[in-house]
C-alpha cells in the first residue's frame, strides 16, 4: 500500500466535484449568448472544415446561441451549412425584393443588425461588395462587436 499524497487527494476531489453536477457549480452562470451575424458576399463559397475553422478561430463554436444570415448564396449559405451541422438555431432574412427593389438587402441588413450581438465579415482581399459593405457599416453603427477576416 503506497502513501496518499496530497496531490493525489486533490486530483481524487476534483474528478469527484466535476463528475457529480450537484457538487459542480457552473463556473460561469452567466454566460454570454452569442447571436452571430455572418456576412460575406455571394460568390465565396468555403468548404466546410475551412469554414468551421475560420469560425472557431474567432469564437468557441459552443458559445454560439444563434446564427444570423441573409439567405443568398456564398457566404452565408455557408453560414446555413455550419448552423446545421453544429446543431445552431438559425435565423435567416430574406430579402423582399419585390416590395422594396434596390432597399431591400439594406432593409435586411438593417433587421439582422437588431438581434445580432456579434458580426462577423467574410470577405476577399482588396475586394468589397455593397451588400458586405453595408452590413459591416451596420454592425459599426450598432455597437456590434465584428471580427472581419480577408481571405
């Protein structure tokens, strides 16, 4: 029989506190609900391990509450992909294009920037649309805390 050291008493108290839920109080009872705009233009598309990457890269994927996109194609269907195969809630605005023409992905924009709590902007280098554009000077204007990432 060998001695029990103090270390080992610690290590024996520790497993038991993290594997018994009434004795493991959650180190963060508060914690942050991350609603997560993302936004890049319709002709990127990334394959879905360097999208999870890129995201993870960012913020813990556990974090994420609810993913917020704006249905069109390229980035944001790949915002769709990752939400569903990360088990994410997802809201998604369609544009209405045919009540308000040319307003309507800056109206979008505009709804989306209201829930989000986090952008996230992906986009190519040296290159910019108007619809990334806008989404990045709404998530300025509303105090949304954004990560842009050129690739």
């Amino acid at each position: 029989m060998r001695d029990v050291t103090v270390s080992d008493l610690i290590k024996s108290i520790n497993l038991y506190i993290k594997s018994n839920p009434k004795t493991n109080p959650n180190p963060n009872p508060n914690p942050i609900k991350v609603k997560l705009w993302i936004a890049g233009p319709r002709d990127l598309i990334i394959n879905d391990t360097t999208f999870d990457n890129l995201i993870s890269n960012v913020i813990s994927i556990n974090s994420i509450n609810l993913i917020i996109d704006g249905a069109a194609k390229g980035i944001d269907s790949c915002a769709a992909k990752f939400a569903e195969r990360h088990n994410i809630p997802r809201r998604k605005f369609s544009p209405n294009w045919a009540e308000f023409g040319y307003s309507a992905g800056p109206i979008r924009n505009e709804l989306m920037g209201e829930i989000a709590t986090h952008g996230l902007i992906i986009k190519r280098k040296n290159q910019s649309t108007k619809g990334t554009t806008n989404a990045l000077k709404i998530m300025k204007k509303k105090r949304i805390l954004v990560k842009i990432i050129e690739i």
